[in-house]
C-alpha cells in the first residue's frame, strides 16, 4: 500500500530491518469482552484484543492483478472509542475489505479500548510493544491503522514497530490509484496523494541533509558553508510546485465538463445521479437502467471515473443518469478536495437516487455517512430518493428496518431486475417537471416544435386534424414562446 508517485520523488523512510517471523502462533480463544459503559478501568485489562475472522489466505495472488510481487502481510489496528462493539467489529470489517482490495494479505485485527487515541502513538505506549510482539510472531511486514494518523504518530510507530505503518487514509488512496483509469482520475488521485505526503514527509540520517556550516562542512571550509537546503525541504518544495500544475491542469478539465453541463441545462435535460456507499452496486444499476456497459466488480471503488447516460421516461421525457464514485466512513478530506469536479455532477443533479446495499451488516450506518459527504460537497438538500438494492440477498431483518425508517424507498435487486420498473416509474414522478401548459394547433410543417415537446416537455393531450396537430403540453417558459403564434384559446 504505497503511495503511488512521479517518478522522481523517493521514499527513503523505510529500513530494511524486518524482524524474522516467529515459529509460534497466537491463540485465538481470548475471551468475549461486553461492553458496559466506559469503565476504563475493565478497558485496560481487554485493551488490546484479537477480532475473530480477520486472517484471509487469498488461494491465487494473481487475483489482484495490478500486484507484481507477493501480496503485503498486515496487521489491522483500531483504537475503540465510542459506540457499540458492534461497531468497531464493523469498522474492522470494512477496514479488512479495503485491505483486500489493495491487495493485501490479512493476518490478524487488534483493537484497543481507549477513550481516545493515544497523541503519540495512537494505541498507548505499552500496548506498541505488545504489538511490535505480533507483527514479529506473524511475519507481518505492514500495520494498517482504522484512522487517520497524525505525522507524529506514524513516526512514533514506524520507529517502535519497526514495519510500515499505513493508516486508513493512506490505505484509500492507495486503492484510488490502483483503479484510476482516466487523465482526469489520475491526476485527482495524485493531487490528493500529494497533499497527504506533504505533511508526513521525512529523512533517515544526517545523509539526506544538505546543509552546511562550521566544523558541519566536513573540512570544506570557506565556500563550503551557507544555509543550504535540506532534501525534505526540496520534496516539499518540489511536492507544491506539482501541486500547482495539477491543479492547473483539473481547472483546464474542468471547463471541458462544465460545458458539458451547461449544454444540458440549455436544452432543459433533467439530470439524476446515482449515489451512495462504495460496493452498494450503482453501477449495477446504472446498466439496468440504460444498458450502459459500465465496468462492475465486487469491489471497493471499482468506479473512480464518472458516466453518465442518456435514457427517456415511459413518456418520452429524456434525462441524464450518472454514475459517481462510491462513498465510504470517513472519507479523506484531501480526497473530496481533489475530486471536486467530479463530484458537481450530484450537486448539479435534480434527483439524487441514493443507493444502499440491503445485505449489508450496517446499512443505516451506510446511508449516514453517504449524507454527511453530501452536506460537504453541498448536495444535501438536493432531491433524494433512497433506493435499496441487493434485495435478493438481504435478510428480511434488514428490509424491514430499511422500510421502517424509510418508507418512500424502492427495493430493487439490480442483478435479478426485481423492482427495476418500479424503479423506473417513481424516477419519472420525481423528475422536475415543465411549469408551462400551452394549447396550440401546430402545423404539420412545424414538426420540429413537436419533437422539442417529446424532448423536454409533457404531452397532455395529442390530436391530428386536417389543419395540423391539435396539442395540450406542458413545456419551459422558452419553449411556450415558440408556440405563441399556433396558439389556442
């Protein structure tokens, strides 16, 4: 789970020092720990524990395709501070998952009980030793965190454990820039990268140093002393200036799809976007409903690039669908920055279909941290319309409980096309519709108006007489000033 970087930047804060694993292995019948209100006192002797099902042996490492050497063996580390044990047993879950899909082999899940994380390294002094313990025993060569680590943190940890230590930031960017496909994607991955490295840069040795001065000048005596500049100052200067150009360079993309939309909003296409939490299959149902062909895969963040279709209501009313990249818990701030472009298109959108995964352990856990990205990018007030898929394989428990909450939604299962024409009818009930009715007898020279109607406007009533097509629309302002000449009282 490296950061992915030009080619240039180099990253010398790893030693190669790892320790050799040992030939014992750890039990796994540690007792259940309840959790009864914060007694810290009970936290302390249950701190730092094993989470059942975290060890994955992946049969064929050449599933991960975009991985050309062993799989990296890792260690999952999460700090409980608030919530359920259900919770952080969620959390861990999930953290495994994006472990996975990075390509990661997961050896064991540790959380520790604390009411906060630990300022200098996250899980407590003690409790880092009893780590650097496991990662001995099992060979692991990475500590994953499920948080996102200050710079002092993971200094802290990668000096005591001795490995490389990722926290969950780190590990989604990672994952970004193994599926980003396009120009634009790359260069939004990159930039995000960048402005999390740029605070967490750092040397081993005074061999990186480039300053000199005094006795320090190593006998080169005059000439050979100045201010200088060291090489973590040079990164950072060279990190800013690329910085720079890709942001230059997502502004000269950005006009390319702002056009784009602004050609929509000229012929008064109504746009939907199709969002939610990563892996709820929104592309999916994207391909059920137009026939997209868009790339599905059971994975976290398949989807970076967004698409966007053309489809029409039973009526002939044509919209936009477009598939937006997944969501996830705590997704980095860096990373909703970088893909601001990409994300207008569900600020931008008339109807937002939030799609949640029914067969999920947490799906209401889901939907809320979907809305809170939204309030971010401003999309929270849109229209929304909750959609639940994956109806096939949910538990009846979890429909009903969507259901309770949520009783406007639509239960669909995109791979089976159970409820898709449901679906289909209540988009075209919430799609904005034209505010003016116009009567008019329209000359049959004059189809073009007519074909404007079936575009964006709503047929009331259509009849054919011998002086032309006698009609009942409704219409934009616009295009009613079109038919003021054909108009009849």
């Amino acid at each position: 789970m490296t950061l992915r970087l030009p080619d240039d930047y180099e990253d010398d804060r790893f030693d190669d020092e790892y320790a050799e694993p040992a030939a014992d292995e750890f039990d796994d019948s540690d007792d259940d720990f309840d959790y009864d209100g914060d007694q810290l006192d009970l936290a302390e002797r249950h701190s730092l524990r094993r989470v059942a099902g975290m060890s994955t042996e992946l049969e064929d490492i050449t599933e991960v395709e975009y991985r050309k050497l062993l799989l990296e063996r890792v260690v999952l580390v999460g700090v409980w501070t608030s919530g359920t044990e259900a919770d952080v047993e969620n959390s861990m879950a999930e953290l495994k998952q994006l472990a996975e899909t990075a390509g990661s082999d997961v050896l064991e899940g540790l959380v520790q009980r604390r009411s906060k994380p630990d300022p200098a390294t996250y899980i407590g002094s003690g409790k880092v030793e009893e780590l650097r313990e496991i990662v001995i025993a099992t060979g692991a060569d990475t500590v994953i965190c499920d948080g996102e680590l200050a710079p002092a943190q993971l200094r802290n940890l990668e000096d005591r454990v001795k490995v490389k230590v990722v926290d969950r930031t780190a590990l989604i960017l990672d994952i970004f820039a193994q599926h980003a496909k396009s120009v634009e994607g790359k260069a939004q991955v990159e930039l995000a990268q960048l402005n999390y490295l740029k605070q967490r840069l750092r040397g081993w040795g005074g061999n990186l140093s480039r300053q000199a001065g005094g006795q320090a000048a190593g006998g080169a005596g005059i000439g050979g002393r100045g201010p200088g500049e060291t090489k973590l100052e040079t990164d950072r200067r060279r990190i800013h200036h690329r910085i720079s150009q890709l942001r230059q360079k997502l502004r000269d993309m950005d006009s390319t799809r702002e056009a784009k939309r602004a050609e929509r909003r000229r012929h008064r296409v109504p746009s939907v976007a199709i969002v939610g939490y990563t892996n709820a299959g929104k592309s999916s149902l994207l391909n059920r409903l137009t026939g997209a062909g868009v790339l599905v895969e059971d994975a976290l963040f398949a989807t970076l690039d967004p698409t966007t279709r053309r489809t029409e209501t039973a009526d002939g009313r044509i919209y936009t669908l477009t598939d937006t990249v997944g969501f996830v818990r705590h997704l980095p701030h860096d990373l909703v920055e970088a893909f601001a472009s990409t994300l207008e298109e569900s600020v931008d959108a008339d109807l937002l279909v939030h799609v949640v995964d029914g067969s999920d352990v947490d799906p209401l856990g889901q939907i809320s941290a979907v809305r809170t990205v939204l309030n971010d990018i401003g999309a929270g007030d849109n229209a929304e319309l909750l959609v639940i898929n994956k109806a096939d394989q949910a538990s009846e428990d979890n429909l009903q409980l969507l259901r309770t909450h949520f009783p406007d939604s639509v239960v669909v299962s995109a791979r089976t096309g159970q409820g898709i024409d449901a679906l289909k009818a209540v988009i075209d009930g919430r799609l904005p519709r034209p505010e003016v009715e116009v009567r008019a007898l329209v000359p049959y020279s004059r189809g073009d108006l007519l074909d404007k109607v079936h575009r964006s406007g709503e047929f009331l009533l259509s009849e054919h007489t011998a002086d032309g097509t006698r009609i009942v629309a409704r219409v934009h302002p616009d295009l009613a000033a079109e038919f003021a000449e054909f108009a009849e009282t």
